[in-house]
C-alpha cells in the first residue's frame, strides 16, 4: 500500500492549473508552424502568426494565453493499491484550484448557480472524474476549458440504423454551426455509445488523445481522418477567416451501448488545448 499526503495533491495542482492556463504544448506549437507554411490564405497566415506570438508572449511573460481561463476539468485515475493520508482528497483538490486561481491572478470565472449566478470568487468548484484502477498509480489530468468552445458541444440520441454517415454529419455540422465561436483551429472530440452522460465523457476525454495519431479501430481511424478532411473543407479557418486550417485534430472514443441507442457528442477545444498531467 503506497501512502499519498492529500496536502502534496493540493500543492501541485496548485502549481500545475496555472502553468496549463499560460503555457501551450510543444506538438501544438510545432502543428500551428507546419499549418503556417502550407496556408495558401493570406489572412489565415497572418492569423497563424499572431497566434503563435501569442503563445511566446503568454510563456515569456508568464500570463495566460486567453483571458477566459476556464471552467477546470480533472480526470483523476487511482490506483486500489494507494492510500491517502490529510484532509479529505476531493477538497485538497479544490483547494489546489482555489490556491491556483488566486495566485496566478487567474480569471474567476464560476458562478454558485446556474440561474442566480453569484460568482464563486475563486473558480471553483472544478468537475473532477474518477477512474479506479489496479496497481499503485496515481495521475492527474488539469483541463481548463473556456466557455466559447464549450458551448459549442452537442449530443444526439440517433437511433442505431442511423450509423455511420448520420454520425459524420452530425459532427461536422455541429463544427460548421459553430463557426468562429470556439476560437479555431479546433481540436474535436468525439463520443460514440455509452448512455446520454457517457457519451459526453467520451468525447471531452478524447480531446486528450494525441491529436497526430489514429484509432487501433479501423473504422474509427477512417471516421477521424474523414472527420478532419471534411472539416477542413469548410473553410473556416483560423479565427474564421478562412483558409485550409480549420481543425488540427479529431479523435474519437467508443463505448458498448444499449441495443436500441446510438449516442454520439461532440466536444470542441480552441486551438490552445489548454492540458498539463502529472503524477504522484
């Protein structure tokens, strides 16, 4: 049995959700330069090059990348071999935001209710998923998620003779209604299966599937690739403003279902993919 202090959970996350909400990751840097030299669209170039400064600038003056910081999303994996000593885990986790947020003079952007909308003061509470598993591990992943990206998530309850091709347009007009809301070039996340809340856990969690790489399922890696194709043909492009670069990434996450349903959600990151991990 491996003991885990809940105040060490606390420290890091408190260290960790301000250097997700300020420094982007090297693969997305490295995607938006390789975007930037096959662009044939002036203003999408020009849009790829304020944004990469944008990057640098965040990272060199320690400041966040966007002004909307985020509602924090934590998948937390434990292991059954570990155990947890201090206060409660969940509120050492809250905590850590709370401790984050306020030193890292993080926007604050959570209200206590969804109708009378008093803000927290300090964005909590987070939404936090937790998965058991064997062995001793534990890990976290920190995903501060804005609302103009967020916002354009949808779900579909289709029915199971609908397949494929319903599925595939679902997602790339959910992409085509969003237009410019969600800030591109987008990473998508795609959920299929499940039940109605699964399928939303599925596709936010594929979100953090590497982007440059493909499902082990063979249809699933086909959908990614028509997936991204079709979106890029849309020509949306960074910002909106046209070009060939609408989305970098799209994954997808299946999940065994009800003989009578076909679930399907789709969750949409702005170009930044805001995500650190880390392990204890």
């Amino acid at each position: 049995m491996r003991i885990i202090k809940t105040a060490d959970i606390r420290d890091k996350i408190a260290q960790l959700s301000q250097q997700a909400c300020i420094k982007v990751d090297k693969k997305i840097t490295d995607a938006f330069a390789k975007s930037y030299e096959s662009e044939k669209n002036p203003v999408a170039k020009y849009v790829f090059e304020q944004l990469i400064e944008n990057y640098k600038i965040a990272e060199t003056e320690n400041i966040p990348i966007c002004q909307d910081t985020g509602m924090v999303t934590m998948f937390v994996t434990i292991g059954q071999d570990v155990a947890f000593k201090g206060e409660a885990m969940e509120k050492m986790i809250q905590e850590g935001i709370r401790i984050g947020y306020r030193e890292g003079f993080l926007r604050k952007s959570i209200v206590n209710d969804p109708i009378e909308r008093v803000n927290t003061g300090d964005n909590t509470p987070a939404v936090i998923h937790y998965e058991l598993v064997e062995g001793d591990v534990f890990n976290v992943v920190i995903v501060p998620k804005g609302a103009g990206c967020e916002n354009m998530s949808r779900i579909a309850m289709l029915k199971p003779a609908d397949g494929l091709p319903v599925i595939e347009k679902f997602v790339v007009d959910a992409v085509r209604d969003a237009w410019a809301n969600p800030c591109p070039p987008l990473f998508i996340g795609v959920g299929i299966g499940g039940n109605f809340e699964k399928v939303a856990f599925l596709a936010k969690k594929a979100l953090l599937l590497p982007f440059d790489e493909r499902s082990e399922t063979p249809y699933i890696a086909k959908l990614e690739n028509d997936l991204l194709d079709e979106i890029n043909d849309l020509d949306i492009g960074p910002q909106g403003f046209g070009g060939q670069t609408t989305a970098l990434g799209v994954r997808v996450l299946s999940y065994p279902t009800h003989i009578a349903s076909l679930p399907v959600a789709v969750n949409i990151s702005c170009h930044a993919m805001r995500h650190i991990e880390f392990s204890l």
